[in-house]
C-alpha cells in the first residue's frame, strides 16, 4: 500500500501545486521540500521492508482495474532491479528541489519536477507494457520544459527539440512493436508474457523495434548527437536528472524487457551491440578530451559511462548484468555530482568555458574537496562506488569478450585521463583575476547537498553488498 500512497500523495500535491501563488516564495519552498522527502523516505520505507528473495515481482501491487479498452490492466509493482531505480529517482528528485530554492521560477520547476518524478516512479513500477510506453514518453514533456522554458541560453530551444525528435521518433518503432504483441498475445501485461515464447524472428524483429527506443534514451551510437547539447542548455537541475535518471530509462528497458522477453535474439544481435559500444566508448572518451565547455566534458563522460554499462549488460553473465544495474545506479550519484558542481560555479560566475577558470583552490578550497571526490569517483578510483560497478562490468566483458574488454579498459584509461586534466585545469594554477574579481566558496545550503550526494558515493564504495542482495536476487531469471 505504500507503493500506492506514493502515487497518488504526488498526483495530489502536483494538482494543489497551481494554486498556490508564485508570490510565495517562503511556502513553496517549504512545500516542495515536505513532497519530495516524503517520497524519498516512503521510498526508502518500501527498500527497507522489500522482499529480496523473491525472485520475481514483490506482492506490493496495489491495483489491477481491468479496461475494456485494449484490454488494459492497471499493475505495478517492484522487483529487485526496478526497486534501486525507484529509490534513485525520488533521492535525485529531492536534491533538485533542495537546489532550486533561489530559482527565480520556483514554482515552475516544482510543479516539473514532481511531474517528472511522478512519470518516473510510474515507468519503474508499471508492469503493463503499453503503460510503460505512454509513461516512457510522457516523460518528454516535462523535460522539454525544463530545458526549453527553464534553460538560461540562447540556443535552449533547439536543445529541446533535439531531444524530443530525437527520442520520440526513435520510439514509435517501439509502438509498432506492442501492437504486435497485442495483437499475438492478446494482453501487453509484463507477468504474462514472461510466459510466452515468441518464435526466432519474431524476436529479432521485435527486438530491434525495442532496440533503437532504448539505445536513443540511453544514448548509444550514433543516436548519442542530442545528449551533449541537450546537458549544455538545460539548467543544473536538468542535467542532473539527465544523466541521473534519464539515461537509466534505456537501461532498465534493455534489462527488463529485451533481454526477458527477447532472449534469444539479444544473444543473435549482441555483436552488433558490442560493435556500437565500443565505437559509442571509444567516441565520447576522445571527444571529451578536447571540449573546453566544462558541461560538454561531463556530458561526453556520461555517455562512455552507459555504453560501458550496456555492454555488461549483454555480457550474459550474472556479474556482468549485476555491474551494469550498480554502476546505473552509482553513476545517477557521480554524475549528478558533477553536475551540481558545475551548476554552482555556473551561477556564481555565469560562464562554463574552461579558459576562465584556474586557481580555484585559493579562493575556494571546499569546492575544491568536493569536486576532487566527485572526479575520483568518476574515474573508479577504490573506495569509491564507481569502482566496484566498473571493475564488475570489466569482468563481464572479459569473460565473453577479450577485445571487447581490452577496448573498454582503454576506455576507463583515457576517462581518468580527461577527468584529472579537467581538475588540474580548473583547481590548481594562478587565479585568472582579469576575468573574475569576487570569489565564493560553497554556502551552507550547497554544502549541505554535496554531503547528501557524496555519502551514497562512499558507503556504496566501502559495502556493495548492498545493492549485489537485490539485483542478484532478481537479475538470475534473465540470464540464460
């Protein structure tokens, strides 16, 4: 019942949202924060008391109201895989709130944010498929508003537009193929069709429909165009939820329905998938060497991240699919980070261009400390969350690939070697006093959301087991 409290306390506080008064600056501050921890602590609530040992959906559903129209069949629920990703969403969700609180549009980034989380929630616990499909681009919506509306920059609206066509476009193959099944099987409910065999070329066919919807969330090779843009327009709220949650979207489907429901043809296509990550790797790794916009780097370390992540994910193997589900989840953390850091420094000093930045350790040495933790976490350091995810996803590799695990370990090499020249850059040298005459370092409120931030990042890194206790539980009845 907690599953579904949390559903319809944010439908309701979204609706109230439109009639409080943007004037209220004081009470939509307070308001948002109630919400959103509320719903990170109900979350938590449902991890704590979660079954981990059963291995499929956990007897959480609240509600199944059967439809005539399409036979639709309103269930949720969570299973050991969609339940982190659920906890993920209202965590990043509630620091985004924190980090609004001196926007000048307060009220318009609650009300998109509690929409997004909402959507988000749904999509993670919705076991029916064409929910999930309405769900997974309902998405959109909010997004493009945060990015198109919200964003500070001129070319805004055509990041937002690029990351609409580039998405939606990308899914309506995905639509095509739940008609098919529909019209197959006679129901899109996820339990079921579990249960159904589909033939070797209805697999590849709907496969590939399924494929292009997630690797353009994700985004892989060569749909990853939008993604860069799309970080360097949006405000810091924006991309931290790009790359914290949204990215995951591609992911989660790829786990839960691809490789369940199309098993046979996620092991026929897997070369083509091992191609395209390590193109999509190797790319965005080079690439982020030579960016001097601090967003662009991030951005391109985000996408080498997941392609990483998706290439353990058709590794088959329990360590791999386990690598890829924790290095989601620590990446959402490390990413966010980054970004929040980013973000910081943008409203400080309004400009994300490397060549005015240098000596920050002088002026600001807690920034400094934060930023230094974040990149050692982004380049897999030991003791760091990110360590344990990346050197699971290597071990995949290596055991159904050598080349593709040795291409992907160049990858984490030249990651650690952008990240460290990024730091060296922006932290230590002569402060440029010609461009910037007034330094300040992290107020109480940012420091406040880093700590938030940064403990998930080194209790994950000192004691995985927990995430492994879940995943493990779930992820062996999609691996064949």
């Amino acid at each position: 019942m907690i599953l579904a409290f949390i559903l319809v306390f944010l439908i309701v506080c979204i609706f109230s949202l439109f009639f409080v008064s943007k004037h209220h600056i004081v009470f939509l501050r307070v308001y948002g924060l109630i919400i959103s921890s509320i719903v990170f602590l109900l979350s938590l609530i449902i991890c704590i008391d979660f079954n981990f040992n059963s291995v499929y959906f956990d007897s959480i559903n609240f509600l199944c109201v059967d439809l005539n129209l399409f036979n639709l069949c309103l269930t949720f629920g969570l299973d050991g895989i969609s339940l982190f990703f659920f906890v993920l969403t209202s965590f990043l969700i509630f620091i985004c709130v924190l980090f609004t609180w001196e926007s000048l549009f307060l009220k318009e980034h609650l009300i998109n944010l509690l929409i997004l989380e909402l959507l988000l929630l749904l999509v993670f616990s919705t076991l029916d498929l064409l929910l999930f499909y309405i769900f997974f681009e309902a998405i959109l919506i909010p997004m493009f508003l945060i990015i198109g509306v919200l964003g500070s920059r001129a070319r805004k609206i055509r990041a937002a537009y690029m990351l609409f066509f580039y998405t939606l476009f990308g899914s309506l193959l995905m639509l095509v193929g739940l008609l098919y099944i529909y019209s197959t099987t006679g129901t899109l409910n996820l339990e079921y069709l579990m249960a159904y065999n589909f033939s070797l070329l209805e697999q590849k066919l709907l496969w590939l429909s399924f494929f292009i919807s997630f690797a353009s969330k994700i985004p892989m090779f060569p749909f990853h165009i939008w993604l860069p843009e799309a970080h360097v327009e949006a405000p810091t709220v924006g991309s931290v939820l790009l790359a914290g949650i949204l990215l995951k979207l591609g992911v989660y489907g790829f786990i839960r329905f691809s490789l369940l429901l199309f098993p046979q043809a996620s092991l026929y296509f897997s070369p083509l998938v091992y191609f395209l990550c390590i193109i999509g790797l190797l790319y965005a790794s080079f690439t982020a060497i030579r960016q001097t916009d601090i967003k662009r780097i991030i951005a391109y370390s985000s996408i080498a991240h997941m392609n990483l992540v998706v290439l353990g994910i058709f590794s088959f193997t329990i360590i791999g699919l386990e690598g890829s589900i924790i290095q989601s989840v620590n990446h959402g953390f490390v990413s966010g980070g980054l970004f929040l850091l980013v973000g910081i420094l943008y409203d400080r000093y309004h400009s994300r261009l490397l060549y005015y930045y240098s000596g920050l350790v002088h002026v600001m040495p807690i920034y400094s400390f934060f930023l230094l933790i974040f990149t050692f976490a982004n380049i897999a350091v030991p003791g760091t969350s990110s360590f344990v995810g990346e050197f699971m996803l290597l071990v995949g590799a290596y055991k159904n690939n050598f080349i593709c695990c040795f291409l992907s370990s160049l990858g984490v090499i030249i990651c650690g070697i952008y990240s460290l020249w990024l730091y060296n850059r922006l932290i230590f040298g002569n402060l440029k006093i010609a461009y910037t005459l007034h330094f300040k370092d992290l107020n109480f409120r940012e420091f406040v959301i880093l700590v938030i931030m940064l403990l998930p990042i080194l209790i994950l890194g000192i004691y995985p087991s927990f995430l492994s206790l879940g995943i493990c539980s779930s992820s062996s009845f999609v691996i064949f």
